[in-house]
C-alpha cells in the first residue's frame, strides 16, 4: 500500500470551539487508537519526552488486552493529564529548571502550567481564557489531547504565546461563530504547522514560492535525517500541529502543513536535538508574536508543505517522480519579485 491508498479520516474544523468545550467528548480511557501510534516515525523524533510518554502509552494501551485490567483502566479518569504531568516534572527535573508559565496577558499574572481533567473548564468559559487564568490544561483521554500535551511539552514557550494572543482577541472580540484573522492563523498553526528550519537561505524562499524542486529536490542532501542528525545539514522540519500529528497516524501523501520559515547559522545543526528544540521554542514565538502583530495576517502567511514531501520523511520522496503530483505539489501563488 502506498501512502496515495491510504484512506482520509475526517477531522473537526480548524474554526470549531465545539468539541473542546463538548463535556460528553470527555471518557476516561484508552481507546484501540493509541496503539496504532508508531513511536519511531520520524514526524516524532523532536517531541520532549517522547521516551517516557512512549512508554507510558505502550503499557496502557497494551493492558486493554488484559480482561483482568480492562475495567481498572477504563475507570481510571484523567489518564493522558496524569501521563504528560510526569512528563512535564520529569522534563523540569532533567533541566533543573521550574515548571514552564503561561505568558500573562492583561491583567493576569503569570500561572505555573498543568494538565487537568476536562472536566475542570467551567461551562461557558473560553479553553484558551481558563488556561492563561490558571494555567490548567483541559485534556481529555484521547490521541488530539496526547499530541496538544506533548507539543505544549516540547514548544511551551510559542504555546503560551499563541494562548496570549487568543486571550487579548477574546477579550476585545468575544466569542463567536467566527474567530477572526489573528485567531484563525493562530488555530491553523497551532493544529497544522510545522517549522522548517535553514542554515541555507534559498531552501526556505524556494518553500515558500512553491519551488518544490529547489526546496525539497534538488538539495536533498543537505536535509538532515531525523533519526541520525547530522552537523553538515542545512534544513530540517519540526512539527507544531498536533492535531497533524493526529493526522500522520493515517499518512496520505496529501496532507499539507502550513508552514513558517525559521533561518539559523550552520551551528544550529551542531547542536543536540533537546538544545535545537530549545532554541527553536524561543525563535518561533518570537517569529509568531511579530507576524500576529502585523495588521493584515491571515493564514495565507503560512506556507503551504506537503509533509510527506519532507526529505526522509516518508521512503517514497527518495525518488524524484514522488514530486511529479501536481495535485499535491501545487505551483500555487508566487510572491512578487
């Protein structure tokens, strides 16, 4: 089976408040869906304590199996919060540093981050408000909320970020049936962006004008291996979105990101991965807070990544034809020399 057979898997909108706020979205257990994760897949290489939650996953899924476990599991509530709480501590005590904070917008102060039960969102409160209130995470039991963790684990600094944006459009807009220019370039990152980082310059422009040859083609060989990182490399993507992260379980050779830009010196791919991941949390909110300043952004400023395209990605793009699918590797708009 080629990833073009794999079937499509339905997925809420990106403009869509419902389902975060939907109480019956809220069981308490470990569907089958957690063991279809492969935990080697490249796109899963840079997530923060992937060992750990790997783990952790592995043996609950696994004990599902186990008729004897099943009920003690599945009346277990909050089983994915108490996971990336671990994970969260663990990450503090490896790098003998504090809990991360939200970034505190308008009046509120400063909030050490955790992982809560759903159920702990007031009925009528906006996630993004009680988060940068609190600093509590509402994550239900299931594979959208793992992905949203691990990211708020791996990015925390560009996730408070994008939550103090949410916050300031809240409290000037309110909540309704359209979230407006900043909040939807906000949510289309946040659940579908990657990062593409580059020592070489005209990788990202090519990128970003639709020149997949000059950008994923012909550079081939300066695009670094997840899985055997290399200080020669000159470009490297990270996912952002968890939600495509979701998405990645099913791979179709369709699924697009919408990507940002970050360019680094030639020592960025000198660094180890926890120390390029570290960088990078610090550079792209800085790259976030200055594009959602900007008067006019819309999430036509990101850029458009086919992410099975991605060099050692997926085996398939070893072979030049991959890129042939003008269905998927679209000329799409140019910018304006």
């Amino acid at each position: 089976m080629t990833a073009t057979d794999l079937p499509a898997k339905p997925y809420p909108t990106a403009s869509s408040d419902a389902s975060i706020n939907d109480p019956s979205a809220c069981d308490s257990q470990l569907d089958d869906s957690f063991a279809a994760i492969d935990w080697q897949a490249p796109w899963l290489c840079h997530l923060n304590q992937l060992g750990y939650i790997s783990k952790a996953i592995t043996k609950l899924s696994s004990l599902r199996d186990d008729s004897a476990q099943t009920d003690r599991i599945e009346n277990t509530p909050d089983i994915i919060a108490k996971v990336l709480n671990t994970a969260l501590q663990q990450q503090a005590d490896d790098l003998l540093q504090s809990l991360p904070q939200t970034k505190p917008a308008l009046n509120n102060q400063a909030q050490t981050l955790q992982f809560v039960s759903q159920n702990a969102l007031p009925e009528g409160e906006a996630y993004e408000s009680f988060i940068g209130t609190t600093g509590n995470i509402p994550t239900r039991d299931n594979l959208h909320d793992l992905f949203n963790g691990s990211i708020w684990l791996t990015f925390p600094k560009t996730k408070a970020l994008l939550n103090y944006y949410h916050m300031l459009e809240i409290e000037q807009q309110g909540i309704g049936a359209s979230r407006g220019r900043v909040r939807d370039t906000i949510t289309v990152f946040d659940e579908n962006g990657a990062i593409l980082v580059t020592a070489e310059p005209s990788i990202g422009e090519a990128l970003i004008d639709f020149d997949w040859q000059a950008s994923l083609v012909a550079p081939r060989d300066k695009w670094d291996k997840p899985q055997a990182l290399n200080s020669d490399s000159q470009a490297a993507v990270y996912i952002f979105g968890h939600a495509l992260l979701e998405k990645l379980l099913q791979p179709r050779k369709a699924l697009c990101a919408h990507s940002i830009v970050i360019n680094v010196t030639q020592d960025f791919f000198a660094l180890s991965l926890s120390e390029r991941i570290s960088h990078l949390d610090k550079r792209v909110a800085d790259y976030m807070e200055a594009l959602l300043s900007q008067p006019d952004v819309t999430p036509r400023k990101l850029s458009p990544l086919p992410i099975l395209g991605v060099p050692h990605y997926w085996a398939e793009n070893a072979n030049s034809s991959f890129y042939e699918d003008s269905q998927v590797f679209r000329s799409g708009r140019r910018r304006q020399k």
